[in-house]
C-alpha cells in the first residue's frame, strides 16, 4: 500500500480505520485495483515515477461524512484530494497534484436538492453530472435549460470550480459565473454558507449572490480553500428560438474591423450566444479528421503570418473563399432575434467588401430530427460524441492516447491574432509542436479570446517527454508576450501559477497566507493551482 | 461494405462473448445472470463493417445488440444508466477506442468492470464489460 507523504503506515492505518468507522468500510478503497481507477486517463506522465498517483480513495455520502473525514485528516495530517466526478480530462482528470494524496471522491453526493422553474435556478451536490441534472429537468417537463460543456458527463460543480465552460449564453456558459451560493466544508470540518446562505433561514440563497460583506466565493476555485459540498446555479429560461448569421469579410486584414463589431455586439448582448470564428480562405479550424489543407495554402498562410497576406487574399478571391467568417447566435423571440440579427448586419456592413448568409430559424424545443443534427451543446443537451471524433482514418492514421490542453487567454483583437499566430506558429515549429497552420482563436468566454491547443499524450514516455518540455517553453513565450493560461492541468500548475508574478508572486504569496490560515495542517489537496502548503512549499517534486 | 473475411471474423468474436461473460460474471463457468442472459446488450458501431457483422452474428446468436455510430450516449442515457441503476448487468461489444473508453468509466460508478479487451483488426477493440467485486 502507498502511503500519502510524511506520513507513517501506523498513522496511515489508524486513519484509514477512522475513515472506514465514518463512512463505512466498503467506501474506503485502498486496493491496488480500486485506487488506480482514480489515474489520469490523459496523464502526460504515463507509466513514469512522476505519474501522479493516490494512496487511497474516499467516497462519502453525506456533509457529516466529509466533515468527519476533514477532521480525521486533520489529525492524522492526511492530503485529501477532492475530485467531484474527475472527469476533467484534458486538464488532470482524478489524479491528485501530490502523489500520496488520498482521494476524496464525492461522485456518491449527487442529490439535485432543488430546481426552480420560476426563477430558473439549481442547488445540487457535488457528484451530480450534467447528465443527472439534465435528466432531473427533463423527467419533470420543466422549462429551463443547463450549460454543458463537452463533455457533458462531469460535473456541474467540479467543472465550475475548476472554470470550465459551455455553449450557450454569455451569461450561463461561464459555468463560475453563473454560480450562485456556495456550501463549504473547511480544513477543520467546520461548515460554511457563502452569500445569502449565510443567513439562517435565508429564502434567496440561490436568487442573490453575494450576500453581505467579502463575496469570497472565488478562494473556492482553482484552488484548495475548501470542500464545496453544494452549490447553486442559475438556469437559462427555455428559449422560444435560436437563429444563426455568419459574416463573410474578403481580406485577411479585416479581422481587425470584424472583431472590432464583434465585440461591440458582443458587449452590448445583441448577440448573446458564442460566436464562432473560422477562415474559409485558410481552411481554418479544420474539422475533426480533415486533411491538412494543400502544401501551396499552407505556404500562403505563412506569408500572411509574416505579415504579407497579399497572395493569401488574391488566392481566397479566386476560390471565393472568403477570408474570414463569423457566425453569430442570437437565443430569444423569434421576432426579437431577427431584429438583432438584421442590426448586426448593417453594423458589420461598415466593411467593405461583406456578405451574409442568414441561418435557420430554430423554434424551440428541438424536434427529433433537429436534436441529431444540431450540435447539442448549443442547446443544453449534455451527450459525448466528442470522443467518437478522434478514431482513425486517412487523415488521422495514428490517434494520440489523450491529450493536454494549452489554453492561453489573449486579448479580443484581430491584432492579437495576428500577433498569436506569428509567435505560436515559430513556436511549434521550432519544438515539434502540432500546432495548425494557422490557430484560431475561441469566443467561448466574455471580452477575451481563448487559444485551444490539445497537444497529445501517448504511451510513449519519451514522446511525452519532449511534449512537455514544448509545453513549458510555450507557456514561458506566451507569459513574455502577456498571455496567461485560463486552467491547467496539474503537470504544469506550478509553472502556469509562476507566470502570474506581478510584484514579486504577490498573487501567489496572497494565497498561501490564505493556505497557512484556512488549513494551516495543509490537508487539502496541497499543490492544486500551485498553492502548496507550507511544510511542503519548494520540497514538493 | 460487409466483406466475407468481416462476417468470419465477426463470428468468431461472437462466439467467444457468451464463455467470457459467463466466466467473468458467475463464480461458475457457464452459468447464467438472473433472467437468463449472460450478456445484456452486445454493441457493434455501424461505421466499421466487422462490427456490424459482429452484431449481425450476434443477433442470429439469440442475444440483444445495440448499434451505434461512433457516439454512444443515447445508448448510454436511455438503455444503459436506467438498467444499471436496477442492476448493473454485462454488456459486450466490438467498437473502436472511443465509446469504451466511455463505458469503461461510466460502468466503473456501478461497480463494473472491463474484463477482455482484445485488439482486434483495424483500430476495433471486442470488449466485455461486467460486475466486478465492488458493489
């Protein structure tokens, strides 16, 4: 059996047996069978000493239950590691920042405690999936819809305190946003409310966010502060339609003035869904499984990269292939979202040269029909075809075993991109990188844009190894440029943590006053987002 | 297009599902799960020929089949989470790496298990996932 560092296989076992009297016996794991279900599927250490691994797992039922586990490890100084449904593949899945860590698995709280059709919210436990919430929703008939990211088989919760995002609106896709209220177990099993659940016999915990005094919600994600045991959501009424625009501009050089409406549409909600941006002219983004566009259009977009767009413009005119696309969503009346959509239209008419191509008006909810074609996020609808994409074809003859997520945020300009593209494009070149020949940037969060790059992860370790040797040179270069990673997974926290140094890691030295005084026997999984405790800070590998 | 060498292939798959469940599932080698199947769903994807001669073989050998085309979760939220729930019951299939991927860790929050998984030509995987020893 491993035991958590620092910690002797006497104390170790005592714990262990106070955990089994808490819980039940049959909810401790510590065989090797059980405890290595909680790897990470997408580990970029796989099968190496580094690989992140548990010592045991923990799987309560009740608040009481964790409560009394926080105590025990306490004194027994036992790392609990709390993973919702673990299911954050991509960006460390269920393995622990620090090996040794015992699991705290809360997949078995997966109660949805409330859902209010009225006023369109939820308060549910940690260990309910989109899944369980959708289908909560849908056996009642109510008229409210979630956002799912995708996949959609994780967790609410876990997926919010970890910052993920969905498909919908703006104000519903940024799933911490859209949080509202918050139950927390602290290091010492000492039971909190945030916001209006603070108050006893409170009526509007999930219908007013930040309560009274300090709104200290956000110490709870991306980080080890707490135990989150339920939290509240907000809901998005069910729309009466969905309408689609795409924007077509001719030259590569009007990315700037695109984005520029963009965002004015953006900011002021007249389009409220998440826009997707493509090049038809650069074959960009390519669908899952395409083949890479012709050696002739890679080398034209070269030359746009290094500023000369000129050939890639001529090439695009030939084919009438336009330079850029933007397709806009608007949720809402049928006769509202027309009207918005016939407003963005003469806004982005202003440049020269662009053309539209009106979508589909959908009325909701979705036929049969529409819901197999349509991609179901958009529409709330948690599923995982995301994992039937990568399977092996022509194009794609070998599929990577997993794969780590490089997501840096940059500002929402075309003259961004343009800067990106040129930087990340000598990156990956010079180390090996699989980055497109020319990376488009996503809409999913609010006034920023999100570069995605999913680098692989295979069995081979010395594969593995120069990928992530390429990763941290990448993080490096974008920190010079002043691009920040939005989430990481744990390979790469304290890394990504040390690249928001302003004013000598004041940010960082912040939190881990915070760590000293919230969880000063720093049980709670130590080294998430960087943030160690003390007795470990600089000893950890 | 299901070739010949598909349809060999996929019975001999086939043949092999009903010993590997039995063994997997029962502490005594043939035996039967309650209601009389050793197995509850055989799943075959429709995109590859072998699969779908493997669920062609494994209709005409009496057992239930479910296909999908690459994405399983229909099959998953309609069929599978509301049978588990009552009792977690075996399941086998012959699918590329994807969709067991998926149902191997769907099938773990049930106490079940992947018991063969035997690569098979092109990038197929035949797969049994059953009971395992955890409630």
């Amino acid at each position: 059996m491993r035991t958590p560092p620092g910690v002797s296989e006497a104390d170790f076992a005592a714990a262990l047996g106070q955990f089994e009297a808490a819980i039940g016996k049959s909810w401790v794991f510590t065989s090797d069978e059980d405890v290595d279900l909680y790897k990470d599927a997408y580990s970029p250490f796989w099968g190496e000493a580094e690989e992140r691994r548990a010592s045991a797992a923990l799987a309560p039922d009740t608040v009481e239950q964790v409560q009394a586990i926080a105590r025990i490890a306490n004194r027994y100084r036992i790392p609990l590691y709390t993973i919702s449904t673990g299911r954050n593949l991509g960006y460390g899945g269920s393995a622990p920042a620090a090996t040794g860590s015992v699991v705290l698995d809360l997949k078995r709280m997966n109660r949805v405690l409330e859902v209010n059709e009225n006023n369109a919210y939820a308060l549910v436990e940690p260990g309910v999936s989109y899944f369980d919430l959708y289908r909560h929703i849908q056996e009642r008939g109510l008229k409210v819809w979630i956002d799912v990211p995708d996949p959609g088989w994780g967790s609410p919760i876990g997926n919010a305190l970890d910052r993920g995002g969905g498909y919908t609106t703006h104000q519903f896709r940024n799933h911490f946003d859209s949080h509202c209220g918050m139950e927390v177990v602290l290091a010492n099993g000492e039971l909190l409310r945030t916001g209006m659940g603070a108050m006893p016999g409170s009526q509007a915990w999930q219908q007013y966010k930040t309560g009274y005094g300090p709104w200290i919600d956000g110490i709870f994600s991306q980080s080890n502060f707490g135990i989150v045991t339920k939290m509240g959501f907000w809901l998005m009424p069910q729309p009466d339609a969905y309408l689609t625009g795409t924007v077509l501009v001719p030259r590569h050089a009007d990315l700037v003035p695109l984005v520029e409406v963009l965002n004015y549409l953006e900011n002021s909600h007249v389009c409220n869904g998440m826009s997707d941006l493509s090049s038809p002219a650069m074959e960009q983004p390519a669908p899952p499984g395409a083949p890479p566009p012709a050696p002739e259009v890679v080398a034209l977009i070269n030359k746009a990269i290094a500023g000369n767009a000129g050939d890639l413009d001529a090439y695009g005119a030939s084919k009438g292939l336009a330079a850029w696309s933007v397709t806009i969503k608007f949720y809402g009346p049928a006769k509202a979202i027309a009207a918005q959509w016939e407003y963005a239209k003469e806004r982005f008419a202003a440049i020269p040269g662009t053309k539209f191509i009106d979508g589909e008006l959908i009325r909701l909810p979705l036929t049969a029909e529409q819901r197999e074609r349509l991609h179901k996020v958009e529409f709330g609808i948690p599923n995982l075809s995301i994992f039937s994409m990568g399977a092996r074809n022509a194009n794609n003859p070998t599929p990577t075993d997993g794969h780590q997520w490089f997501s840096p945020i940059i500002p929402r300009s075309g003259a961004a991109v343009f800067e990106a593209n040129k930087v990340f494009a000598a990156a990956g070149r010079d180390f090996g990188l699989p980055v497109p020949p020319y990376s488009i940037p996503f809409c999913f969060w609010e006034r920023s844009f999100l570069f995605l790059f999913g680098f692989p992860v295979t069995h081979d370790a010395a594969k593995n190894q120069a990928t992530r040797t390429a990763f941290r040179k990448l993080v490096e270069i974008a920190a010079e440029h002043g691009w920040g990673e939005y989430r990481t997974a744990p390979a790469y926290q304290d890394l990504i943590m040390g690249t928001y140094s302003f004013n000598n890691h004041a940010l960082l030295r912040f939190h881990e006053t915070l760590k000293d005084a919230v969880d000063p026997n720093g049980i709670l999984s130590p080294g998430r987002y960087g943030i160690w405790p003390k007795h470990l800070r600089g000893k950890h590998p | 297009m299901v070739t010949r060498r598909d349809v060999v292939l996929g019975a001999m798959a086939v043949s092999a599902l009903p010993a590997i469940a039995g063994a997997w599932v029962s502490p005594k080698p043939g035996s039967t799960l309650e209601g009389g199947s050793a197995l509850y769903k055989v799943i075959y994807d429709e995109r590859f020929p072998l699969s779908v001669a493997f669920g062609h073989e494994a209709l005409r050998a009496g057992l239930a089949v479910h296909a999908i085309r690459g994405d399983m979760t229909d099959l998953w939220y309609d069929d599978l989470y509301p049978q588990w729930r009552r009792q977690p019951l075996a399941i086998a299939g012959l699918t590329a790496h994807g969709p067991l991927f998926c149902l191997e860790r769907l099938s773990w929050d049930f106490g079940m298990r992947v018991a063969t998984r035997d690569a098979r030509p092109g990038e197929l995987i035949s797969w049994v996932i059953a009971p395992g020893t955890r409630a």
